[in-house]
C-alpha cells in the first residue's frame, strides 16, 4: 500500500469504518444466537461494544489530527467521489456492507458459523492495521493503531478459543 496515495486520516476515515461494521455484525449475530448459546452472544456483544469504543477512539485521533496539523486538508474526502469510493473500500473491507452482512447473518445456522465470520474478520483486521502502523507518519496515528492491533488480536484468541470450546 503505496503511503503517497493513502494517508493516515484516509486510514482512520477507513478504520472507523470497519469497526462501526464490526460493531453491527457481532451485535445482531449475537442477537441472532442468543437462544442457543447464551454464553458466546454475551462475548459477541462485548466485542460489539469494543468495536464501538475502537470507532470512538479513531474518531478522536481524526479529529484532534485536523486541530494540530496544519498540512491536511480533509475536505476531499467528502466530495462525492471520493466518499463513494471510501465507502465502497470499506463495505468490502474486513467487515462487509450493511447488505452483505445480513445476507451472511440470514445464513447462520449456529454458534460455529458466527465464530468463523468473526475469527476471519479479525484475521482481516490485523493485517489492516499492522499495514497502517507500517505507513502511518504521524505518532498519534501509529500509537492509536497499535492499541487497536493489540485488542483485535485478543478479539481473535477470544473467538478461536470460543470455537475450539464449541467444538469440543
């Protein structure tokens, strides 16, 4: 990912993205499975009130990012073309669409295959903010992705562990 054409408020732009997505899948999955496994739609709303947390957190750093940098101009970012494209990136991006995701929750069956979803999504999410660390320039943008990596790889021993026990 060349970092001369994807800065580090276009990856918070993004990543607030993925987690408000990952936010609304673990909450109706968990909606969805509560009735046979209340003990995992419980872990799955906690994850969904992290994902929450984790847009909040991106959201700050965005903003702050414009109150003390003078070298970024955001206003690109909404115009039209340019926030269909974001918008695009991240309906396919680690979490999909609103769309796309009801059509995967309409074909859960169980536990295991929430559990799946999720341990890929978070799969997806660790190489995307690892690439962010790698190309971020600014400090607070590198820090802010490090701490989300850290929790989105509990996320994922969460759920492996949770599907190995659903397994066992």
């Amino acid at each position: 990912m060349p970092q001369s054409t994807f800065n580090d408020i276009e990856a918070l732009k993004v990543a607030i993205g993925i987690e408000r997505r990952g936010e609304r899948f673990y909450t109706l999955a968990a909606d969805k499975i509560k009735e046979k496994d209340e003990d995992a739609a419980n872990m799955l709303k906690q994850l969904g009130r992290e994902e929450k947390e984790h847009a909040k957190t991106f959201q700050k750093i965005y903003d702050s990012t414009f109150e003390l940098k003078d070298d970024f101009d955001d206003t690109y970012l909404f115009e039209p073309e340019v926030a269909a494209y974001f918008d695009s990136m991240v309906k396919n991006l680690i979490f999909p669409s609103d769309e796309e995701q009801d059509k995967v929750l309409d074909t859960i069956e169980d536990v295991e295959d929430v559990l799946k979803f999720g341990i890929q999504a978070e799969k997806d999410s660790i190489l995307f903010y690892t690439e962010m660390i790698i190309y971020s320039k600014y400090v607070e943008a590198k820090n802010a992705f490090r701490e989300i990596l850290k929790e989105e790889k509990k996320h994922l021993q969460d759920l492996t562990e949770r599907l190995e026990e659903y397994r066992g």
